[in-house]
C-alpha cells in the first residue's frame, strides 16, 4: 500500500519553522505499489509491461514504476463521456 506518513499539525509547524520539514513522495514504485495505484492486479500491470504500454526502471533485478508514467497511462486511457 502505498501511504506516506501523516504528522499532526503542531509537530509539522514545530518542523517547518526548525527548516527539517521536508515530506518525499515517491516518485518510483514497486509492481505492488503500481498496481494499488492504478487499482489492477500484480499481473495486470505485468501485463501492461510486457505488451510495452507501460514503461519500467529495472535496478538489477528489481522492476519499478515511474510515477509520471503511470499518470500518462491513465490519461491514455481515459474516456470522455459521450450521449451518442
């Protein structure tokens, strides 16, 4: 799952004023994490892969997703509503 960590509000201040607070998205993730976010399966997305619709970042053996990517797979693949 993908979850990025939540502070209260008095701690963020306390942060931000101290200039430490500095909250990372991840701008790479793994097969898992892609497919949560693009809300298909492990396989799914491999199949996306393999068919070369979706482009992958391979450090050694281990495959992710670029953030970007997947955002431009979902715009390729949205459709207007049409009254036809």
């Amino acid at each position: 799952m993908v979850t990025y960590p939540l502070q209260n509000k008095e701690r963020q201040g306390s942060m931000k004023a101290q200039g430490i607070y500095n909250p990372v998205r991840k701008r790479l993730l793994d097969i898992k994490d892609a497919g949560e976010y693009l809300s298909r399966s492990v396989w799914g997305i491999r199949e996306l892969m393999y068919k070369g619709v979706l482009p992958y970042v391979k450090f050694d053996r281990r495959i992710y997703f670029d953030i970007h990517d997947l955002d431009k797979v979902i715009e390729q693949y949205k459709r207007q509503f049409s009254n036809d």
